[in-house]
C-alpha cells in the first residue's frame, strides 16, 4: 500500500504535506524535517490498522506565478 502526501511551501516559510485520502496533516521548516514528521505521521495514523503503508510518496507542488508584459 502506498500512501501520497501533496507538499507545498507554507507561506511562513518551510512546508507543509497533507495525505490524500487519509486525515494526515504535517508540517516543518526544512524538507529532512518534514520526511521524518511525515514518516510519524503515517505510522501514528495507522497505529492499529494491521495494513501499514509500505510506500510514501512526496508529491511537491510549486506555485509560481510569472507576470507577463503587455505588447
């Protein structure tokens, strides 16, 4: 089972990752950070489910917007 984690930059600074499909919600100031509070979050929010997720997958999402001059 592999569970997918949507990531966009917080706008305080650092990240955010929100599970899709499961109430998992995280944050941290650097990427390593935010691995490993991911990684606690999964294994909290399956504590009692005998299916663990074997896979998690970061999905980084940037926003960027590029202003374009009128001719």
């Amino acid at each position: 089972m592999e569970i997918i984690f949507e990531v966009r930059d917080a706008e305080e600074g650092g990240f955010w990752a929100r599970a899709l499909g499961h109430s998992i919600f995280t944050q941290a100031e650097i990427w390593d950070e935010l691995r490993a509070m991911v990684q606690d979050a999964t294994s909290l929010h399956f504590e009692d489910n005998p299916e663990q997720p074997t896979m998690i997958q970061l999905h980084y999402i940037k926003d960027e917007l590029i202003p374009v001059r009128a001719a």
